[in-house]
C-alpha cells in the first residue's frame, strides 16, 4: 500500500527551456509524483527575453521574486505589463507572451506555477505576424 509524503526539493541545477530561459525544475510530476501541479523557478538573465510562445491547454501563473519583468502578450504582441518583485502574474492557456528582464545589470527571479505537473511546459513557439 502506497502512503502520500512530503517531499522537499533543492534543484541543484538549471535546465535550458524552450523559451530559452533557465529553469530550476521544483515540483512535478517526475520530481515527486504530482498529479495536477507543477513548480519551478525561472530566472531571467540581464537584458534577456523569451522567445515567443504560447503554453498549451494549461494555466501558468508566475510570481516575481527579484527584478522588473515586462511581458508583452496578444497577437501581435502589442499589449504589456510590467511586473514586479512581490506582484502574481496570471497566463491564460494559448496567449501568445513573451517575458523581457528590464535591467540590464540584474538577473529577475520568479516562481512559476502551473496546472498541469509535466517538468517540461508544453510550448507552442510564436512568430507574431508582421
């Protein structure tokens, strides 16, 4: 008979996403069996950007830690928000986005939530059209 634990997680390393960002894979499905949930910490380098892209079926929401993070999203890109360290930040499922850190000398740091426990997000990359 299988019992239910409780798991601490130290990620010891990064993992290169998709979105060409540094991940610090937290809790998963792979990492501690979850079923409806993943964790993970971002971290966005100085002046770096995602690439663009959607996440598919699933809801992301992220909570700044460090850093000043623009996020343009729509389809064309055109809309913006700014976040900031102690600020949430909801993604709807298929909203094209990008995440941009707006320093040039500091890295931004988020957590990064979603709806669905596979380590790897499920991206559908993005070209906005022209």
């Amino acid at each position: 008979m299988h019992h239910p634990q409780v798991q601490p997680i130290r990620p010891e390393r990064e993992v290169l996403t998709q979105q060409r960002l540094p991940y610090f894979i937290g809790v998963s499905g792979q990492t501690v069996g979850a079923t409806g949930l993943s964790m993970h910490l971002v971290v966005i380098p100085p002046g770096a950007r995602s690439e663009p892209h959607s996440h598919v079926g699933y809801e992301t929401a992220i909570y700044v830690l460090e850093g000043v993070v623009a996020t343009r999203w729509g389809p064309r890109l055109e809309n913006e928000t700014v976040s900031r360290a102690g600020e949430f930040l909801f993604i709807p499922p298929g909203v094209p986005h990008e995440a941009i850190n707006l320093s040039a000398t500091e890295p931004a740091r988020a957590v990064v939530a979603r709806n669905h426990p596979a380590q790897e997000d499920t991206v559908q990359p993005y070209v906005p059209p022209q």
